[in-house]
C-alpha cells in the first residue's frame, strides 16, 4: 500500500525536476550569458535603433560579451554591457552598433584601433564617450531605395543582395565578393528589360532636358515666391486685422440676410409667380430681345469717345411735325447754297 502511494509522488518529483533543469537550459539559451568572471563597462551613442538589453557583443565576428542595458540620457543612449575578462578595450577602441541579420538584430562590434605597445586596457567600469562609439545605420532607409529594384527580383535574390549590402557597409570585406555577384545578376536580369529601361531613360532625359529649358523660368518663379512670402510676412499683422474685418463683414451681411430672406422667400414662392408674368409677356420680350443689339450699338456709339455721351446733329428737321412741309424745307436749302448743293461736314457725308 505504500509502495503505491510513493510511486506518484517519485513520479512527480521527477517531472518537477526535469522540468526545471529543462526551464533553466532555455533560460541560459536565451539569456546567453557570457562563460567566464567579466567586467563591465558603458558607451555613449547618439542612436542605437534596434539595439536590444541581451544582444551580443562581438570582437572580429566572436562573441565575447552581452548588453546589460540600453538607457536615455538626456538625448543621449547610454549601453551598459559586459565583456569577457580577457579581452581589452583600449582608448583607440571603436564600439559600433551593427547589423546581426537581415531580420533587424543589432549587436555591438568592438573594432580595435590603432595602438602602440605602451597602449594599456581602460580599467573596468569605463564609460566611451561618442568620439569612441559609431551610431546605428538605418539600412531600413537604404532598402526601401531599392524597393523598385526588388520587385523584379525574386525572394531569394533579393535577400542575398539586402545581406551582401548589410555586410558590405559593416566593413565585411568579404562581402563584397559577394555583393559584386549579386550585382552582376541583377545586371543580367536588368538585361533582360533593357527596352523598358531604355524608354526608362529615354523619358528622363527628355524631362531634365525640358527642366533645364526652364530654369530662367523656374528661377523666376522661386524668385517672385520668395518675394510674395516675404511681402506676406511683412504685412502679417494688417493680414490678421484684414481677416478680423472680414468676419464682422461676414457677420453683417449674415444679420441683412436674416432680414431679407423671408421677403425673397415670399417673392421666390408666390402665386402665380414671375415665370407666370414673364409667359404672358413673351411677345414683348421676344421683341425687346431683338432690337436690344441695335439700342446697345446706338450707345456705343454714342459713349465710345470716353465715359461720356457724344451725338453728333447732322440734319435736324423742325417740321417733322407738319409733314406737308418736309420735303419743302429741305428743297428751299438747297436753292440757297451755293451751286444748289448742300455742302456736308465730313461726319455727315454718305461714304462713297
């Protein structure tokens, strides 16, 4: 009976036991400490983007170490890190924050600068200041420039080359081998499209040619925009007391068409209405219609020597009233001029 009762507390306790030593090993996997006494030191970056408490710190590729913790000081990072005992930072030593994969990871490379032999390790718990640190490169930035590019690759070629860049600009030297074979096969598949890129180019360069015709024009244009901003700025204020007029004007004519609206409204709607009345008139107005250009080109003439009337009496005849007179009038003139013709000013003459 006991034997059955200590069978399941041993299997118990031997399932709480591995499952703690297996908890531990995927802790200290992830954790990744460093093996071995280290010491600690700090560095000071103007941007560590990416860079995360737990990433490497690697000498020549190999880790030796592991970051403590990324801060904020004032606007700048300061990384507390740890490194292995046996490895040195001198004064010439350049930390950098860099590229681990193409996934983003960051980890902090120590590049060892020159030094000469009387050249000793800063004690630990020495801070590099930023004239020692080199920032963090937004490869992000470089990669959405060649956006175009990667859409006429496939996956894998354009993996390669976003690697082969990232190593290239680490200071990887020998990932340029790699990045002139990405190149050259993204130059054979250029190849291939050489028609589309030559329309490509074809209409650049005719583009800048036609920007380059401009550029009296846009200078001009940059010019009088500065001007106009410039002469804004300077009347700013009578802008502002414009505006400020403007809207008691608004305000006004808001009031007046408060008080006018239900008149218009009852002008608008009533019965029978004035499309009703202009029906009923339409004769009238089909003949006011028609002799409307002939009244407007009589007042042209008549104002068209300035903004005044100008008539010019030609033959006026008084006996208009009395028509067994009007052809007597005009004859009797006739006989009194000299040669029976009566002589016209040049305004009155019949043009020949």
């Amino acid at each position: 009976m006991k034997a059955k009762i200590h069978l399941p507390i041993v299997g118990f306790v031997i399932f709480v036991v591995v499952a703690v030593v297996l908890t531990a090993l995927v802790y200290g996997s992830l954790r990744r400490d460093t093996a071995g006494p280290t010491d600690a030191y700090s560095a000071l970056f103007t941007d560590v983007t990416g860079l995360r408490e737990g990433d490497d710190v690697r000498v020549a590729g190999v880790r030796v170490g592991r970051v403590d913790s990324v801060a904020l000081d004032g606007d700048i990072a300061r990384v507390m890190f740890r490194l292995q005992r046996d490895q040195q930072i001198y004064p010439h030593t350049v930390v950098s924050v860099r590229y681990q994969n193409i996934v983003g990871q960051r980890y902090l490379g120590l590049l060892g600068g020159p030094r000469g032999p009387a050249d000793r390790g800063l004690p630990p718990g020495s801070e590099l200041g930023l004239d020692q640190t080199e920032p963090s490169f937004d490869v992000g930035a470089l990669l959405n420039g060649f956006e175009p590019l990667f859409t006429l690759l496939d996956p894998q070629q354009a993996d390669a080359l976003s690697q082969a860049l990232i190593d290239a600009f680490q200071g990887d030297s020998g990932a340029i081998a790699s990045l002139v074979v990405q190149a050259t096969e993204v130059s054979a598949v250029f190849a291939e499209r050489d028609e589309v890129l030559h329309n490509m180019i074809t209409g650049l360069k005719a583009a800048t040619e036609n920007l380059a015709r401009q550029d009296a024009n846009l200078d001009s244009v940059v010019t009088n925009a500065r001007r106009m901003i410039t002469e804004l700025n300077l009347r700013r204020q009578t802008l502002v007391d414009s505006v400020g007029s403007l809207t008691g004007a608004a305000a006004r004519l808001a009031t007046i068409g408060e008080g006018v609206y239900p008149q218009l409204s009852e002008f608008a709607y009533r019965e029978p209405g004035i499309a009703k009345h202009i029906v009923s008139e339409r004769d009238q107005i089909a003949f006011l219609g028609a002799n409307l250009p002939l009244l407007l080109k009589g007042l042209a003439r008549v104002s068209q020597e300035g903004s005044y009337g100008n008539a010019y009496v030609c033959s006026l005849n008084m006996m208009g009233f009395f028509p067994g007179l009007n052809n007597l009038v005009p004859r009797i003139v006739e006989l009194a001029s000299p040669g029976n013709v009566v002589k016209q000013s040049q305004k009155c003459r019949p043009a020949q």
